[in-house]
C-alpha cells in the first residue's frame, strides 16, 4: 500500500507543478489575470505523464513488483487450496 500511496501522491505533485508552472507561464505570455482553465490543464496532464514516465520508473517498478507478487501468491494459495479439494474428492 505504500508504494501504491508513494507513486500516487508523486503523480498528483508532478501534474500540480505542471499546472502550475504552464498557467504561471500562459499568464505571463499573454498578460493576462484571468487563465483559462481547459488549456493549461491539458497540457499539464500531457506534460506530467510524459514526466512521470521518466522520472517516476523506481516507484512505478516496485509498485508493479508489489502487486505482481501479491498476484502470485494468490494464485499459489488458490491452487493450494484447489489440490486439497482435489484430494478431497478422492
């Protein structure tokens, strides 16, 4: 859970500065109080998950490691438990 919190909270830090800094800038070129909304959001979704595909692949890789193996052990006490029935029936 905590990898899943970590690499979370990491992207929504990442698409807030990118918000941040693309309607500080937009602002700025077109000196202008008021920042339309769509705009700057959009390309701060695109901005940020360009990023985070770069910057975020440690925590993005034990969050998969975690889930995968959490997968598997499952999957292991699944068939553990369907053996035992299979024996059972015998």
């Amino acid at each position: 859970m905590k990898d899943f919190a970590v690499y979370t909270l990491a992207r929504i830090g990442l698409f807030v500065a990118s918000f941040a800094v693309i309607a500080g800038v937009w602002a700025l070129v077109t000196r202008s109080t008021s920042v339309p909304w769509l705009w700057p959001l959009l390309l701060a979704a695109v901005v940020s998950a360009l990023a985070s595909y770069h910057w975020l692949r440690g925590p993005r890789e034990r969050f998969a490691a975690r889930v995968d193996e959490r997968a598997t052990n499952m999957a292991r006490r699944f068939d553990e438990v369907r053996a035992r029935e299979d024996q059972g029936e015998r």
